[in-house]
C-alpha cells in the first residue's frame, strides 16, 4: 500500500474504486484500516473513491508521541492534508467509534472540505471516557512508570505497531519515557474532561454548528450507547438517524451482530450519499 508523509509523519493508505465523489472512512478504537474494508468495497462498488488510511499511531504508520491538542483534533488535521494531497476535497468523511470521533472533529476543523458525514457507533457518557482513558493512555503510561520505554514497547499493542512498521521500535526507544507520559497524560485528560458531553470531542454548541448533512447508526453497548448516538443526530441541524440495534446490552464493547449488519450499514450509507450528492452536486 501507498505511504504518504503528512506533516512529517508517514501515513499508510489505500484508495478503493477508481471514480466518483470522494469518501474517507475510519475505523474504531485503534484499529487498522483493514477494519472499514468490507464496507469501503461496498460504498467503492456503488461508485466512490474511498479512502482509508492508518492513522498516526495506528497500523503501519508511524508512531509519533507528540502534540499540544487532543489526539483526535490531531488526526484530523491528518485527514486533512492527506485528502488534500491527494486532491480529494471536498470529501464525506465518516466513522465508526474513534473513527466518528475524527470525522466530527473533521468536520469541526474543516467545514468547507466536508461534504457530509456518515456516523456510527457514536461514543459518548461517563463510563466511556474511563474506559477509553485507561485503554488509550493510562495502561501505557503505567508502562512506562514501571519499565521505561523498553516495557512500553513490550505491550500488546506497541508490539503490533513495530511488527507492523519496524521502523516504530527506534522511534519509541528514542522516546524520554518523562516526554511519552506528559503527553499521554495530556491526551489522557481530553477523555476526562469530556466526560459530561453530548459526545466525546465535541459540545452541544459544536455539534449545533455543523450544518452539514449527517447520517447516524447509534451503537447499543456501555462505550456506545443508543441514546448517545440518538441525542448526538437531534443536536446536528442536517442528521437523520437510523436505528440498526435497537436493544442495548451491558457488554461495555458489544460486537456481536455488527458484522452481520455491514449489508444493512453499507446499504443505508450509500442510499444517503446518493441522495446528498443529488440533492448538492458538485
């Protein structure tokens, strides 16, 4: 797959179809981009380009612990300048989890590149933020507390990203592990401290400003529950909701069914971009 250096961090990505609007889709968690293939081959063969892409820190990109802002405002910012280096904007932007994280910050940063936007599994609530806190953050920088940067490179996840990309095991051991946890930590209190919102990233009065036209698929687990992604489509002006799981369960991350739903999900996507691309040609 193709590597692109966006603002000095190489980027791995991969384009699906070979014409029409262009479409970026993201996984969840810090997953790779293999995670959105199946429905990016659904919404390619519907006639869009899609693109996917690891984002820093995730799959065969490289790992770069740095930065004043949140993780997430950081990786749009990323989206950004690989869409636009690929002159692909304006584009619909869209994603499950983290990935619906980026694209509401996408949209937030760079209103006038995004077309529309395509949600699922919105993540939002108290228990969430924990979660996500500890997960993200918290685990590595006890890590690194514990064992330096050599032990930060011994967890599972670590592992994956120098199997992944080699070139990550300098890069990390490299790393004043004093440097690894102060932004850690810093990323870390972004998911505190969004807590009490409408969704993790992003206020009612942010969501409120985002005009553009959105599609929401609630999730129905503890991390992502129906009614956040409910409440999140009535604070968006343009957003129409559609309820693929109507029961939620007590998992904290429930997975089952989901893939069964990658039809339905691509379908209901696809229909959506349909009808924004006949409503606002470009």
């Amino acid at each position: 797959m193709p590597i692109a250096n966006i603002r000095g961090v190489h980027i791995n990505y991969r384009i699906l179809g070979q014409q029409g609007p262009w479409v970026a889709l993201s996984p969840g968690g810090r997953r790779d981009l293999g995670g959105v293939v199946p429905l990016a081959e659904q919404v390619a063969a519907a006639g869009y380009r899609v693109l996917l892409h690891d984002r820093r820190n995730c799959g065969a990109s490289d790992v770069v612990i740095a930065g004043d802002e949140s993780e997430y405002e950081i990786w749009a910012d990323d989206l950004y300048a690989l869409l636009s280096q690929l002159n692909a904007l304006p584009a619909s932007v869209g994603g499950s989890s983290s990935g619906c994280r980026l694209s509401l910050l996408f949209a937030l940063r760079h209103p006038e590149a995004v077309r529309a936007l395509l949600l699922w599994r919105v993540t939002g609530g108290p228990f969430a933020a924990q979660r996500l806190a500890h997960n993200y953050y918290g685990q590595f920088i006890e890590a690194a507390q514990q064992g330096g940067m050599p032990a930060v490179c011994e967890t599972e996840f670590f592992r994956e990203r120098i199997a992944s990309n080699p070139t990550n095991r300098d890069r990390l051991l490299g790393m004043d592990p004093q440097h690894f946890i102060s932004v850690m930590a810093h990323w870390r209190e972004y998911f505190l401290r969004d807590a009490n919102l409408p969704v993790i990233g992003a206020s009612a009065e942010a969501l409120g400003s985002i005009t553009v036209p959105t599609c929401v698929i609630p999730g129905n687990d503890r991390t992502h529950p129906r009614h956040v992604g409910e409440n999140a489509s009535r604070l968006l002006p343009n957003s129409e909701l559609h309820i693929l799981m109507p029961q939620d369960v007590e998992d904290d991350v429930a997975t089952a069914g989901w893939d069964e739903k990658q039809g339905e999900i691509a379908s209901t996507f696809i229909d959506f971009l349909h009808r924004v691309s006949v409503a606002s040609p470009v």
